[in-house]
C-alpha cells in the first residue's frame, strides 16, 4: 500500500468515426498519413487484412487516448506529437505502444487495448508513472 503513494496512474480514451479517418485519407493522402503515422504502422493498416481504414482509425484512437494520458509530461502540441507515438502489435496481436521518439522519463508500465467495428474505433491507454 506504502508503495502505491510513490505512483501516479493516468488514463486516456479516445472513440473516432472510422469515415472521418478515411475522408482525410482520400483527401489529404500521403500528408495526412505521414503526420499521423509511422511506416510501421501504415505496414500494418495496408497488409493486415480488408479493415484498412478501421486500423487506421484505431491507431488514431490510440495516439490520441495515449495523448491524454501523458499530456502532463510533454511540452510540444498534439499535432507535432501524433507520428512520434508509435503503435505496435504483439506476435498475439495485442497492441502495445512505443514513445522512444518522446523524452518521457518516469514511465513503469502501460497498457493499451482497442476495439474496433464497421463505423467506430475505440481506444483505451493507461499508463503508470513514478511520482
Ligand atoms: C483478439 C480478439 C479479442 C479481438 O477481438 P475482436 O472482437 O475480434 O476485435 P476488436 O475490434 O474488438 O479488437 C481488435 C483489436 O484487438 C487487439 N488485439 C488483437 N489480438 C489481441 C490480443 N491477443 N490481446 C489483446 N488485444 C488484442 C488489436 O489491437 C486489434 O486491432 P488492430 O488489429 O487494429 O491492432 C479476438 O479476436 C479473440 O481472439 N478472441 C479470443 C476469444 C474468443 O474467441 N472469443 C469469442 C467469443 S464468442
């Protein structure tokens, strides 16, 4: 119990329509995607399966639930933050998340879980923090 005053949990959640990701896809393409997402990442969106869009919209989900959560840590904006949070999937296929690309000291763990249908992408990211 002692232990627990010395840590600092923090979450974020993030739901976005799987449309809106595909319009700024169609639109702004190649821009839009390298503002938003690592190689990897686009690897993974265009070669998983048919539900391109709805895990791009769910990476999308994730870096923003991840941003939530570790606002408080980080100077530079959200926009200039997105690509730098990298989502990465376990052999399993569980999601997990990489901030090298971010000067974030403190960190102990985190989790991330997404969940994605037809229309919608949710994400939900905790992470624990020494205080
Ligand atoms: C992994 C599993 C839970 C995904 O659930 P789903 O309802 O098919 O799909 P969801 O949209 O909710 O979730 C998809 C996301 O789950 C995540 N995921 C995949 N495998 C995972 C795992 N082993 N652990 C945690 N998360 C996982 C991924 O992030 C995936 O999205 P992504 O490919 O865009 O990264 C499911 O496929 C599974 O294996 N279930 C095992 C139990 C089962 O068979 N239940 C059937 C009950 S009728």
């Amino acid at each position: 119990m002692k232990e627990s005053l010395l840590m600092k949990i923090q979450t974020g959640v993030d739901i976005i329509e799987v449309e809106r990701i595909k319009e700024a896809i169609e639109k702004q393409g190649e821009a839009f995607l390298k503002n938003v997402y690592t190689k990897n990442e686009i690897d993974y969106c265009e070669n998983t399966n048919k539900m391109k869009y709805q895990h791009y919209a769910a990476r999308f989900a994730a870096k923003e639930a991840v941003f939530k959560a570790i606002s408080s840590k980080i100077s530079t904006n959200e926009d200039d933050i997105l690509n730098k949070i990298e989502i990465k999937n376990e052999e399993s296929g569980k999601p997990i998340v990489n901030l090298e690309k971010l000067n974030i000291t403190g960190i102990i763990d985190m989790d991330l879980s997404i969940s994605h249908l037809k229309d919608y992408a949710v994400a939900s990211f905790t992470v624990l923090f020494e205080s």
